[in-house]
C-alpha cells in the first residue's frame, strides 16, 4: 500500500520572501523572518529565498526588487511572500510592485492582510470602538 502524500516528501509551490526592513533591529528582522518561514510551512509552500530592501529612498526599481523580478522569470516560480503590503515599499511603489509581480505572472501573497476601509461595512455592523486598555484575544487556531 502506497503511504499517504502527507507522509511523503513533496514539495510545495515555490515562493519568495520581501521584507523592506528600513532601521530595524536584528531581532524583527529575524522575527519578520520567522513569520513568513512558518506561514509558508503551515500553507504547504516552498520558501525558496528571500530579498531584502533596505534603501529608505529607494524607489519601485531597488536592487532587492529586481532581483526579485529576476527569480520570478524561473519556471515554477509560484509568488511572492510578504508579511503586508507595506513591505513593498510606501502606498504608490507598493501599488506599482504588486503590479508588476502580477505582470510576471506570480501572486502575492501577503500573511497580514490589509484591513478593510470602512470596517463597518466590512463587518456587517456597526464598527466596535475598544477602549484604550482592552486587549484582543485570539483564539487557539489563529
């Protein structure tokens, strides 16, 4: 009998990382790091580099970027991972680099999804104002 493909070796689409890391320290650098690296492990995704941005006046051209643009040419590339939006960079390069990852025929992934701009239409209902000392709790599967 043939085992299970969960207990096979198989490995997921291939993705990589952007992080725009402008005056962080080591240890959210590494954080940050962490983060995409057990996102792809719990969504069965190959995470097969990562480009880093840490030219603060870099524009939609940086060198991490086109680096980025280059692997993305690779056959089998999947997309690429990031932990929000605002890792590509300030709103109009982010909205042009989404642009241009989807013209190369990649998505973009991102674990922080952006939040909706009129929450109370989003949700449904009124929007919920939290005083200043709630804290949010999550539950066990999030």
């Amino acid at each position: 009998m043939e085992p299970l493909t969960e207990h096979r070796q198989v490995s997921g689409p291939v993705v990589y990382g952007f992080l725009r890391l402008v005056r962080v320290s080591t240890a959210r650098h590494a954080a940050l790091t962490a983060s995409l690296s057990e996102y792809c492990r719990s969504h069965e995704l190959q995470l097969s580099g990562l480009f880093t941005d840490r030219d603060v006046t870099s524009g939609p051209e940086s060198v991490a970027f086109t680096g980025l643009l280059d692997v993305l040419a690779l056959p089998d590339v999947y997309g690429v991972i990031s932990p929000a939006m605002s890792h590509l960079g300030p709103k109009a390069i982010a909205a042009e680099r989404g642009r241009r990852i989807e013209a190369a025929g990649s998505r973009l992934l991102l674990v922080r999804e952006p939040r909706p701009t009129h929450p109370s239409v989003a949700r449904g209902g009124p929007a919920r104002r939290r005083s200043p000392g709630s804290t949010r709790v999550l539950d066990a599967e999030s």
